[in-house]
C-alpha cells in the first residue's frame, strides 16, 4: 500500500507538471516597478489584497487571486485624489485657517469722502504743477543759452561790419525785434496755465450760477463761493511765478483779450470798480453792510492811488534817468554802464508794485466775502464773473468785424 502511493508522489515531485497560463487572465509575472503609475505616498487599502500568491500549487487558487488584485488596483485607484482636487482642498485648508471673511470683505472697497477725494485732488494738482515748473525752468535754461549764443553771433557781425558809434554797439534792428517779439518761456507756461484757468473759472461760475438760482441752503452755498475765492487765489499764485522772470508780460497785458487791455491797471482790475459793479446785485443790505462796503471802497480808492502816484514817480525818474546828459557823449562807457545799472535798479522796483496790486486785489475779494452774506456774496461773484465774460466777448465781436480795405 506504502508501495503503491509513493509512486505516483516520487513521479510528481521529480517531473512536477507545468501548470498553463490562463486565457485572457491579465496575469503578468512580477517585475521591478522603476516607474510606478501611482503616487508612492498613497497606501493601499489593505494590505493582505497586495499580496500575491507565488505558489503554483493549483490554479484555482491564482484564478480566485487575480479578481482581488484587480479589486485592490481598483480601489487604490478611486482612492487617489486628482490634481484639482488636492488644489480644492490646500485652499478649504488655508480658507479655515484664516477664518471667516468679514462684511467689508464681501462689500468690495468704500468710496472715500469728500474731504479725501479733495485732498487727493489738491496733490495731483500741486504734482502736475510742479512738473510744469520743472519744465518751464528747463525751457528758460535752454532759451537762455540760446538768447546767449544769439548775442554774441551778433556782437561778432557787429564787430566785423564795424558798427560802432563811439562805446556801445549797434546790434542791428533785426536782433532788436526778433528779441521784442518772443516771449519767455515762463510767459508762455504762464498763458498755458491762464487758459486752463479760465476754463475752470467759467465751470465754477456755472455751478455757482446754477447753485444760487437753486436757493441751496448756506451750508451747501458757501462751499460754492469758497471754491470761487480758492480760485482767485490762484491766479495770484500763477502770476507771482512769472513776475519775477517777465514782469513785462504781466504789466503789458498781453495775456488779456484787447477790450480787457483798456481797463488794465499794474497787470489786473481795479478792485474800486468792482465794488461799483456789484453794488447793484446786493441789495437789501443793512446798516451795518453799508458802511462796510463804503468804508472798503473808500480804503481802496486810497491804495490805488498811493501805487498809482508810486508807479508814476518810478516813470518819471526812469525817464530822467534814461534821458540825462551822459547819453550826449556815448564815448563814456563808464558813464554809460553807470546809468544802465541805474536804470536796471530803478525798473526792478515794478515786480514789487505788481504784487501790491494783486495783494489788493485778492485783500478786496476776500473782504467783501466777510462784509456779505454767503448768498450775497455768491451773487457778486457770479455778476464780476459775467461782467468779464462780456469784456471777452465784445473783443471776440471786435476782432472779427468786417474791415474796410
């Protein structure tokens, strides 16, 4: 019986039968995973369905193993989390850590006030200023060097054409009136800003105009006019850059239509004319206003004429000083330079009667604002506004009339 049974044992064990792979079983002999299909990091769901039965004892067993490995690939696979996913997540993660977002947040940014949009308003002007004086001082310095380079092209053609009359030089009337006719840079900046200004002026005007006729409360009436006399201040501001440089400019109002040119006194208005035009838009006006007004017209009237009596002593001794006896003998340079330093001193004293003029005239301004109500003085400012329009359109009408040939 023993005999029998180890046959068949022995014959096994030395020619063991070699079992066949099954159809179509999607089984494929272990390998070295250099590059594996799946993060490393991941675990598997459990552990015993990654382990493969290498025993080739029957092939039922490896059948019945192979639907667990396929299990197992299988949800390891819809384990893994997508790209998208890990990305949802990372922000879920930082959105907790943060915390909740507040109601600001979910309100988007607030308007700033008025007061800061003023202020921001007021910084990008002082900028945009700043930047034309820059440019304008570097205009004058290129000018200047060009003036320079000029005259002393002149003095040499002079030189060599031998246009001499005892110590002084004749440049020539060419060089005369080309250096008559072109402005300054600073003079040319300054109609630039003159424009702009009255631009804005007639859009102040307008709400002014348009807030007076609404019958605004004070409160909101007053901030009309304050922007009104703010803007006044500027144009004392603008010409003060360019007085220095060009005060001629100024004086010769040049920069003014032809029919506010006949009114012009020491580069502006008369500040007692102004009062005589708004006494008529005024009224009512009690006691106490009325002698306000006629003692502010009284003091002007005193002013004007003391730098009107200033500006006619500067002439004369100008005059005097340009037409003494030193110019009947030019062969005296000495003489000669001696009197033009003279001159030269005498005639810086205008810029400083200019500034008195625009002083007074910002002073007069300002002092009606304190004498009137906001609404009276509202409807001052508007009727000076309108009074000045109507000069620039009677030169408009002017200059485009029809000429006789």
């Amino acid at each position: 019986m023993t005999q029998s049974l180890s046959f068949p044992l022995e014959s096994f064990l030395s020619h063991p039968p070699t079992p066949s792979p099954p159809e179509n079983s999607g089984f494929r002999p272990p390998t070295l995973n250099i590059f594996p299909s799946e993060p490393m990091h991941v675990e598997p769901s459990t552990k015993g369905s990654s382990v493969v039965s290498a025993s080739p004892t029957s092939s039922g067993s490896k059948r019945s193993s192979e639907p667990s490995m396929e299990l197992a690939n299988q949800q390891r696979t819809d384990h893994v989390p997508s790209g998208h996913e890990q990305a949802k997540t990372v922000k879920q993660r930082e959105g907790n850590r943060k915390g909740p977002k507040s109601i600001s947040e979910h309100e988007g940014p607030k308007t700033p006030d008025p007061k800061t949009l003023r202020r921001l308003a007021q910084n990008r002007e002082a900028a945009r200023k700043s930047r034309l004086r820059k440019k304008a001082y570097v205009q004058q310095l290129e000018s200047s060097r060009i003036k320079l380079t000029h005259l002393e092209q002149e003095l040499h053609r002079a030189k060599s054409q031998g246009m001499f009359f005892g110590g002084g030089a004749l440049l020539g009337d060419q060089g005369l009136s080309s250096g008559i006719n072109n402005i300054s840079s600073d003079a040319a900046v300054f109609d630039m800003e003159y424009a702009r200004w009255l631009e804005d002026h007639h859009r102040l005007m307008c709400e002014l105009r348009a807030a007076v006729q609404g019958h605004l409360p004070e409160n909101e009436l007053r901030l009309f006019v304050d922007n009104c006399l703010a803007h006044y201040d500027e144009m004392v501001n603008l010409k003060s850059m360019v007085l220095k440089s060009d005060v001629f400019h100024i004086v010769s109002g040049m920069w003014k239509t032809p029919a506010e040119r006949c009114f012009l006194w020491m580069g502006g208005f008369r500040p007692s004319e102004l009062i005589k035009i708004i006494l008529n838009h005024i009224e009512p006006l009690t006691e106490q206003q009325i002698l306000g007004i006629c003692g502010l017209q009284q003091s002007t009237q005193e002013a004007e004429e003391a730098l009107t009596q200033g500006l006619e002593a500067l002439h004369q001794s100008l005059s005097d000083t340009i037409a003494s006896d030193a110019l009947s003998s030019p062969s005296n340079m000495a003489n000669y330079m001696g009197q033009m330093a003279s001159a030269m001193n005498k005639l810086s004293t205008l810029e400083g009667f200019v500034r008195q003029a625009d002083n007074l005239r910002q002073q007069t301004l300002h002092r009606i604002h304190q004498i009137l109500t906001t609404r009276q003085a509202a409807r001052c400012y508007v009727a000076i506004a309108e009074y000045f329009h109507r000069l620039r359109a009677l030169s408009s009408i002017w200059c485009s009339r029809p000429r006789q040939e």
